[in-house]
C-alpha cells in the first residue's frame, strides 16, 4: 500500500484555470490621427494609371530646386505627388522624400512625418 502512494500523482497538486480577465478599454492618443485630414493623400489616379509622370512639370519642378523657390517647389511638388499612380510610390521615393522635406517647413503640421512613413513604406532596400 505505501508503495501506490508514491506513484500515484497528487491530483491536488494542479491549479484550477481561471477565465480570461475583462480588460477595459484602451484609447489611444496618436497625434497622426489629426494630421491626416492633409489633402495629399487622396490620389485619385492609384487606380487609374499604373504610372504618372507629365515632364513638363518634372523640368518646371527641377527649375524651382534652388534657395529662395522653396515654397513654389513645395506646391508644385506637392501636386504632383498627388497624381501619382501606383508604380510610382516605388520608382520615385526620392520625389516622396523631397516633398516630406519640404513639407517641414511649408507644408501642414505632422504632413512630413506621413510623407516620410510613406517613404519608409515603399523604400526598397538596395535599389
């Protein structure tokens, strides 16, 4: 008889499950919320052309890169942008980047910090 005591597991030994605890809700408080009621992210041709690009704004747009054009550049730019078909959020980054930059100082506040999570989004590693 002692030696069935010993071998038997303590059915005791086990804890009771409990239920999943009620959690309350979490709000959260994302400043980027606000700042998307920024008009540049309707881009009425992502579902039109596959790929937008009109060189005679681009050579307008390279005109306007020098100190003091900043804030045409901006609109410009920022029109631009606008236009964009699909393919181009991966083939021209850079023109992303650019308008973020610009949009620091010309462009509605938290504009730039979408711009650049666009950029980080479709930014291809060494391409």
């Amino acid at each position: 008889m002692l030696i069935l005591q010993g071998i038997t597991p303590s059915v005791n030994a086990q804890k009771e499950k409990k239920g999943f605890k009620k959690g309350g809700v979490v709000k959260l408080n994302d400043s980027l919320t606000i700042y998307s009621q920024s008009d540049i992210f309707d881009f009425p041709n992502i579902n039109k052309l596959p790929y937008y690009q009109n060189d005679a704004k681009l050579k307008k747009i390279r005109e306007m890169d020098i100190p003091g054009q900043e804030r045409q550049m901006y609109s410009e730019l920022k029109e631009y942008v606008k236009n964009f078909g699909i393919e181009n959020f991966s083939k021209n980054v850079a023109m992303i980047w650019r308008l973020a930059k610009l949009s620091e100082t010309h462009g509605p506040s938290g504009e730039s910090l979408l711009l650049y999570k666009l950029v980080l989004k479709h930014h291809q590693q060494g391409a």
